[in-house]
C-alpha cells in the first residue's frame, strides 16, 4: 500500500510539473538521496537504537519519528513522446527522532 501512494504521489508531481502527457514513467526508491543523519527506507523495521533524539516527555507517545520523502525527477522528449525517471527517498531523521 505505501509503495502504491509513493507511485501515485510521483506520478503526479510529474504530470503537474510537466503539463504535458507523459508516456513512460520510471519510479524507484533511491537511497542515493540520502544525507548524513538520515536513515533511508529499507523495508525492515527500526530498533530502538536508531532513535537518537531527545525524548519529548510532554506528549503521550512512546516514540515518534521526524520524516519525510525526498523526490528527484528529470524528463525527456524524443521523436514527441516524453518519458520520465522519478527518485523518490522516504526518510526519517536520526538525531530528531
């Protein structure tokens, strides 16, 4: 289901951005968009000691995560049909969470 919502959301950003009709679009999930600090989608589950933030003991959560979704797109027309590659990073920031 995430997977689907991150193609979707990709697909969209590039038909908005583009505003013209795209033929091909290649979706991945690239931890190449990674920056120091932040731990990148994997499909595995974090442990504990990825949370390095300092604990907020004001709210009712155990642990809450600091994330967000990098995208990276570029395009292409050739012979009139236009295709696109979409970099997408789902992250969470280490020191914040």
């Amino acid at each position: 289901m995430r997977n689907t919502i991150l193609v979707l959301l990709a697909l969209f950003a590039a038909a908005s951005a583009f505003g013209q009709k795209i033929e091909d679009v290649a979706v991945t999930i690239s931890p190449s968009l990674q920056e120091q600090g932040e731990i990148a989608y994997s499909g595995k589950p974090l442990s504990w000691d990825r949370f390095k933030g300092k604990p907020d003991n004001s709210c009712g959560f155990v642990a809450m995560t600091y994330s967000g979704i990098k995208m990276r797109y570029t395009y292409a027309t050739r012979n009139g049909v236009t295709t696109a590659q979409v970099q997408l990073c789902p992250y969470m920031e280490e020191n914040l969470s």
